[in-house]
C-alpha cells in the first residue's frame, strides 16, 4: 500500500506530460479583414530579432497585407493569426519593392 501514492503521482505527472500546456485555449476561425478569407491561428518560436523592411512596408502591410509574421518576434513562444493570401500579397510587394543597390543587369 506504501506504493499507492507514488504510482498516483507518476500517472498523474504522465498525464500532465502528455496532454500539453492547460493554458493554451483553442481559438475560433477568423477571417482576414482584406482578403475575407480564413486564417490559421498559429504559434512560433519567437527569436527575438526585429526585420526592418524596406521603403513604405509599414504603411503597406496596413493596407495590403495586415495578417503576416510579425516583423518582431520576441523570445519564446508567440501565437498570432497568419492569412495566406497576405502572406502571397507580401511576397509580391517584396518583389517590387526590393533595392537594386544601384547595380543595372
């Protein structure tokens, strides 16, 4: 009987090992404000580093593409909603918008 509180304490540890984190609540879909299409909540690892687009970006991505990766990323674990239609709309603007450096091909 001495062995019936640690084996309830290993079930339980195993129980809480493998179901996850309890804080983390499941979210209801939502749609892109621009596209009006369905997104996908999702959580990354933050690096804590910060991309400085070029040019306009932070004006652009207001209007065009609201729902792409953060341009900052803190360290941990960090959710948002990502829209794939902004993500497309962000590549393209990149691809207009990249400096040249000066250099002609």
């Amino acid at each position: 009987m001495k062995e019936l509180p640690l084996m309830s304490f290993l079930v339980c540890m195993l129980l809480a090992l493998s179901t996850g984190c309890a804080t983390e609540s499941r979210q209801l879909p939502q749609n892109c404000e621009v596209h009006r299409t369905q997104m996908h909540y999702v959580t990354v690892k933050g690096t804590g580093l910060c991309l400085l687009p070029p040019g306009r970006y932070p004006e652009a991505r207001a209007a065009l593409f609201p729902n792409t990766f953060p341009t900052y990323l803190p360290k941990g674990r960090v959710s948002f909603w990502l829209c794939d239609a902004c993500r497309a709309a962000e590549r393209q603007w990149f691809a207009t918008h990249t400096p040249t450096n000066g250099l002609s091909q």
